[in-house]
C-alpha cells in the first residue's frame, strides 16, 4: 500500500544508467527536464563510462552515482538506493520520455498498483508503436510484454529486491513478473510517451543467446 499524500504530491525518480551513451544521453535528460509534472528528480548512474556521458550529465541539475561496471541492474539498483521517490521511472540512457509521461502516469498509481505503462513508440533503425496492455501475472509470465521505461510503485520494488543480474537483458521481466505475482496489479496509458532507440543495443542481443537459459530461470522464481 502507497502512501497518501496530504501535503504533497507524490515525488518521482527518474533513474537512468549510464554506460558510454555520450552520444545520446543530452537528448534522454533533455526529455527529463521538460516534463510538465514537477515532483521529479533524476538520479544518473555512471557504470564506470570511458566516453564523455557523465560529463554531460552534470551539465544537467541532477544527482550523479558511480559505480564500476556493474551492469544494467546493479546500476538501476544502485540509482533507486539513492533516489527519494515515491515512484521510480527506469530510463535507459538512449531512450525519450514525452514530456507528458509523469503527469499522464502518476495519477494512476493507486494502493494496489505496482506497475504504470504507457504505449512505446520505436524510432531509429525500426519505427512502431506497440500499445500497452493491462496483463495479469499468468500473461507476463509467458511472454514480456512490458516496456523497461514504466513507473514502479518503490514499495512494490522492494518488497521484490529490485533488479535480478543474473539474467542480463532479462531482468525487466523478471522483475515484472515478480511484482505480479505479489499480487500487485497494472495501469496503463494508451498514448505513445516512451520512445525506444532502435538500432544501438547490443546488449539485447546478447542477452538473446541465452534466452532459453534466462527463460527458464524466470519461470523457476515465478512458478504458477
């Protein structure tokens, strides 16, 4: 159960984790600070970069992490132990939010909502949108359906202990899964607010090599 808020609106964390996206990074924060919803801060992790991305972050008024090549979930972890947020908002450091993301999606997060998802429009070297659902645990744990840039409820992330490393490029789903499961449930905004970067992640495709293996270890922690 989330906390009711009195006094204050609910304040929400924008965690992105930064490995050598210099190139892209300006354009992600840039997205950030032109949201219309004002309770936000954002937490950037530098994954022990070598290129100029934390550089340009701290041109942008924002709280800097460092940790050593950690990895996709240890970074995120390492951002949401030093976010204050009621919510957190994961976002990769080549991917756009629209500037109405926050103000569209906070509203939704009610006392049994774990998880806020908005339609994901690709662009870069593939160009689709792919509409949010509303799935129950038995349909995400089939097949990952849910965008990586959705809001989580910080106490659902919790109660779950965060991001799983030990399956790469997979722990999106087990972390949506695990949420679920708990019994926390989903809202969705039908409007296109996440834009996903085609074209530049290696790190799917190497995660897809091991995709039976991964596979099988989510649905072991995540039993019917």
């Amino acid at each position: 159960m989330i906390v009711r808020f009195a006094d204050r609106p609910p304040l929400a964390s924008i965690v992105i984790a930064l490995y050598n996206k210099g190139a892209y990074v300006q354009e992600t924060l840039e997205s950030c600070f032109a949201q219309t919803y004002k309770g936000f801060e954002v937490i950037v992790v530098d994954d022990g970069s070598t290129d100029s991305g934390p550089q340009i972050a701290r041109q942008f008024p924002v709280k800097i992490a460092t940790v050593t090549n950690r990895g996709i979930a240890g970074a995120r972890n390492a951002g949401v132990m030093a976010s204050t947020g009621d919510f957190i908002l994961p976002l990769d450091a080549d991917d756009i939010i629209h500037p109405w993301y926050l103000e569209k999606t906070v509203p939704l997060m009610t006392e049994d909502v774990g998880i806020v998802s908005t339609d994901m429009q690709r662009f870069g070297a593939q160009t689709e949108r792919l509409p949010a659902k509303v799935l129950t645990y038995e349909q995400e744990r089939q097949y990952n359906e849910i965008p990586v840039c959705s809001l989580i409820n910080r106490q659902a992330f919790i109660w779950c202990g965060g991001y799983t490393p030990r399956v790469p490029g997979y722990e999106d789903w087990a972390l949506w899964t695990d949420i679920l499961r708990r019994g926390w449930k989903m809202a969705v905004v039908n409007e296109p607010l996440f834009f996903y970067r085609t074209g530049c992640n290696t790190a799917n495709n190497e995660a897809d090599k091991h995709r039976e293996e991964f596979t099988r270890l989510v649905h072991e922690w995540n039993p019917l």
